[in-house]
C-alpha cells in the first residue's frame, strides 16, 4: 500500500526534481534528498523555487525561444 503511494506521488507530482536529475546525470532521489535538506536550512524558500520551476517545466513550450519552436515535422 505505501509503495503504491509513493509511486503514484512521485508519478504525480511535478517532475522538477526528475527533470534536474535527467539534467545533471543523477539519481533523482540524490535531488530530492539535497532539496529536502536546502528547505531546513533555509527555512523553506526553495518550496517557492520549486513551484516556479514546476509552472515553467508545465508550460515549456510557451518559454522557448521561438527560433526553437517548430510548426510540424517537416519545419526544419
């Protein structure tokens, strides 16, 4: 039951943590565990980072640059 939870959470949420371990080239609880510990010590201000960066990573397409933006495939 509480493995199911914790895969449907980490599922769920916003991919931030994922996405910056695909990005860096390590594992994604190794980002979970160093943003757990950056929000005790900084008395949670990176709760707010997170949540710009989930908006960002949610709507991608609207923040590239539009010389990155294709039309179709066949755009090159």
């Amino acid at each position: 039951m509480i493995s199911k939870l914790i895969s449907w959470f980490e599922r769920q949420a916003f991919g931030v943590c994922e996405w910056w371990g695909k990005k860096l080239g390590i594992k994604t609880t190794h980002v979970r565990m160093y943003f757990i510990y950056l929000s005790f010590f900084t008395f949670g201000s990176p709760v707010i980072i997170y949540f710009i960066m989930a908006f960002m990573l949610e709507h991608k397409d609207f923040f590239k640059p539009k010389k990155y933006r294709r039309r179709s495939v066949w755009d090159l």
